[in-house]
C-alpha cells in the first residue's frame, strides 16, 4: 500500500469517528428529533418539578412517549406547568396521572405516566389532574432530621 491510500484510509476513519461521535451528543443530550410527526400537547402543574428541562423524556411503562416541550411558571396557582408533547400514536385516558422521577446515577429527571380506567382519550390541550411532584432528597432528610429531633 502506498502512503496516499493510507491516508485516505485513515480520513475516513477519523471522518467516521466524528460523526459517530457526534450522533452520540445528540442522543445523550435528546436534541435528536422523534421525526416529522407531531404529536399533541398536554399539560401539567406540579408543585416541585426539581432538575426537570425541556427536553427531558415522557415515558410510560418504561417506553419513551413523548418529551418535555416547555416549563412555565404559573402566577395564580403558583405551580409549575410542564407541557408535553406526546408522539401521535400514544393515546391516554384522561384520568392519566403525571409523576417525576428520577433515572439512572446521574439524576436525569423525567415524567411518568400512568394510565388510568377512563374511556375519553386525554386529546391536544387536556391538563392532567393527577400528579405527584419530584421528590426532593434535601426535603426528605430534613423530615426525617425534624421527627428525631421531636423524638428526643
């Protein structure tokens, strides 16, 4: 092999690895599309949302369903309001509950679904009712600090 082959060889490879790598950015962040479909938006308020960000995933029974599409803030109810954008082909029922939890060691935080019995379909706008907000570990402590301290 002569040195020009060589090196085209090796700019491939070095071409490859980049774009490899930079798909993999792309996933880790979930700054990767779903496609071109969009889905129907629906909504949330939760007392603590915790480390929840756009972006992050809406997942049912384990199955990514959708992602976080906005977070406000509401000044009457002083909640948070999550907006989702479920993927069109996910359909639940509108005593769906919403709960954040927590995945994996980093502490990425998403939003649970959980279907309920009702036979009305949760539709583009709908706000769901049931939810359960983040759990907060500092919160959680200081509770558990708190009732010792009472004890004694």
């Amino acid at each position: 092999m002569n040195t020009r082959t060589i090196e085209i060889m090796v700019g491939l490879f070095v071409a490859g690895a980049m774009a490899a790598l930079f798909m993999l950015s792309m996933k880790v962040s979930n700054l990767a599309s779903y496609g071109g479909d969009e889905g129907y938006v629906v909504k949330a308020q939760f007392d603590n949302i915790g480390g929840l960000k756009v972006r992050s995933p809406v997942s049912a029974g384990g199955v990514r369903v959708g992602k976080v599409s906005e977070i406000a803030y509401d000044n009457e109810s002083y909640a948070a309001v999550v907006s989702m954008d479920i993927e069109p082909q996910y359909k639940f029922p509108k005593d769906t509950a919403a709960s954040i939890y927590t995945a994996g060691l980093l502490g990425e935080q998403f939003v649970g679904l959980e279907p309920g019995g009702d036979e009305d379909f949760l539709k583009a706008g709908d706000v769901i009712d049931l939810t359960q907000s983040a759990l907060v570990l500092e919160q959680v402590i200081g509770q558990f600090l708190y009732s010792k301290a009472q004890e004694d």
